[in-house]
C-alpha cells in the first residue's frame, strides 16, 4: 500500500510539473534582415551610410528595443534612399523591415509603435509576429496591443505583407514575400513625403536605445550608457592615457565618445552570455557578439560573417552605440575622435 501511495504521489507529482507551460525564446538571425537592403543601398552609391544604417536597423529586433526602435530605423533607411534619388528598391526593402518580426524572449507578442512614421512610404505598415507567440497576450506595458489606427490585426499576426498570419519561427519576410503589401488604416500618417523630403537631407542619426523608445519618432534615440556588469570583479583596463587633442571640427563631446567606446571595447572581453547586467540596459558587445540584457542576464548574438561586435562613438551627440563590423572600420571611426591606441586604447 506504502508503494503504491508513492507511485501515486509521484505520477501526480509529474502531471502537475508537465501542465506547467515553458516559455519559448523566439529568436533570428538580425542581421539578414538587412542584408538585402545594405547590398540594394550600396548598388545606389550609398557607401559607408549603408553598413551604418543596417546594423542599427537589425539590433532594433532584438527584444530589448522600444516599441517604436524599428520603424525609426526604417525611416532613416528611406531618409538614405530619398537622397540617392528615391531609390526604390531601398524603399521596397525598408518597408518590409518594418514588418519583420521582433525577437521575443517570452513567446509573447510584442508590442506594436503608436507613433506614425516620419515617411509616408510606411504609414499603415507594422509588423507581423511570429508563428510559435502566444497569440493571447503582450509583453509590456499592454499600450501597444493593436497598430496605430487599427482596432484590431485579422489573422492574429499577420501584417499588410503577410496577410494570411505569422511569420514562420525565425525565418526573414523577405524571404518569403516581395511585396510590402496594402498599408491598413487610415490614421498612421507621416510627417514627410518623398517629394517633401530636401535633397541634401541627413538620414536620422545612427543609434542603438535600450528598452525606452522616444515618445517622438521624428527625434533620434541616443543609446544610453553601457551599463551591462560583467560576471568578473576584474576592472576594465585604464585608457586615460589614451586621450589626445580633439580631432579637427570636433565637438566638445566627440573625444569623450572615443574614450568611453574604448572603455567599453576593452571591458567587452570579460563579457559573455549569461554575464550580469541591468535591467533595461542597452546593447553591449560580449567578446566578439553583441549582447542584450534579458532580465539581468546577457543573451548574445553572433554577428555575421566578417563582422565581430565593436562599441562605436556616436557622432552627432554624446554617447556610444554597439553594432557589428569590422575592426577595421571600428578602429577608424574611433580614431576619428582624436583618441589614440585602436579600439580598446590598450
């Protein structure tokens, strides 16, 4: 009787721990999502802009990116394309990134922008979800749970490119489709137009955010600082003695973004999958992938081939981003502060 009392207890045991559901991560590879666009980009003469462009607009799928991350970048991919004569196949290419899905750690849908779109090319546009996401819930804050304009996405999540539901697991839209589709609703209208936009216009700043989006899509996100912990108590290497003069036409923050990208290049080593980090933090290379805090873990992504994941200066204002590239290109924009020693000032 004692023996069966413990097979019962034991089979009741592993019925109540198998009804448990398990959450799936759904992932991809990010960087093929723009690949056919940066070939389309270079084709125009878009030169370096379009390697810079590309690896922001792919970090913004990873599940750490705001809600409205990915129709940014989409915008300044058409912004670039505006310039080089309104090219079209830039154009078509962006408005299916737009509708690529997004990575979702949790299996759950994920939100949608509730800000319209600065060119009217991606007005109606949104993203589709993928197959395995639990079709009856939203990660965060639940304010994006339908597109702007929209009252409600039939077949759950589907987008005006896939019509017919989800994107399978992993796989790239543009892979499957060519067209970007019927835009849907009447409301998400962009602030300019092709005919609009000035010839010699900046394409938005290159940034990569954490998990806050700007309330303004017109407005480029700045990433925050690093603040990923690695798991080691080992102190990044010192690189004051890297600083130099400030590179001609420099701002007053351009060095410092040099110094801090080296900072962070160098601390990058003692960085991998699984290290400690901050809630809400944004991208950060770990060893050679870029890596995103999931929690207060780092879940890494392998960038593609040729490329390693480098921490850059940003240009236009004070602050670094992460992006896959090449050392190469990494040591240049670096030097291109007026800090010395190559990209982690060793």
């Amino acid at each position: 009787m004692v023996h069966f009392s413990s097979l019962l207890a034991f089979a009741i045991t592993v019925t109540v721990v198998s009804a448990i559901p398990l959450q799936k991560r759904i992932a991809q590879t990010i960087s093929d999502s723009t690949q056919a666009w940066q070939q389309a980009c270079t084709t125009a003469g878009g030169a370096s802009q379009c390697n810079t462009i590309s690896q922001t607009a792919f970090t913004t799928l990873l599940a750490a990116g705001g809600n409205c991350d990915q129709q940014n970048a989409a915008d300044s991919m058409i912004d670039l394309a505006k310039q080089l004569k309104n090219d079209p196949e830039m154009i078509r290419l962006a408005q299916l990134f737009v509708q690529q899905p997004r990575n979702a750690p949790d299996s759950l849908q994920v939100p949608y922008c509730q800000t319209a779109p600065d060119n009217t090319e991606l007005s109606g546009l949104f993203h589709c979800q993928f197959a395995s996401s639990d079709f009856t819930k939203f990660s965060g804050d639940q304010t994006g749970n339908v597109p702007l304009g929209l009252s409600a996405v039939s077949p759950a999540g589907s987008c005006p490119a896939k019509t017919d539901g989800p994107v399978p697991d992993g796989v790239q839209l543009n892979s499957l489709v060519q067209s970007p589709g019927t835009p849907e609703g009447g409301n998400a209208t962009g602030g300019a137009s092709a005919s609009s936009a000035p010839a010699g216009a900046s394409p938005s700043s290159s940034t990569i955010t954490g998990a806050t989006a700007s309330a303004a899509s017109s407005t480029p996100v700045a990433s925050s600082p690093l603040t990923a912990v690695s798991s080691s108590s080992a102190a990044a290497p010192s690189i004051a003695a890297a600083a130099t003069s400030s590179a001609p036409g420099a701002q007053p923050f351009t060095l410092q973004n040099g110094l801090d990208a080296q900072k962070a290049n160098a601390a990058a080593a003692t960085l991998a999958s699984g290290s400690a980090c901050t809630a809400g933090s944004a991208p950060v290379c770990a060893g050679m992938q870029l890596g995103q805090c999931v929690g207060t873990a780092l879940v890494t992504t392998a960038c593609s081939s040729g490329t390693q994941c480098f921490v850059l200066p940003l240009v236009n204002k004070a602050g670094t981003s992460a992006a896959c590239t090449t050392q190469n290109d990494a040591a240049t924009r670096i030097a291109a502060t007026g800090a010395t020693g190559g990209v982690t000032g060793a």
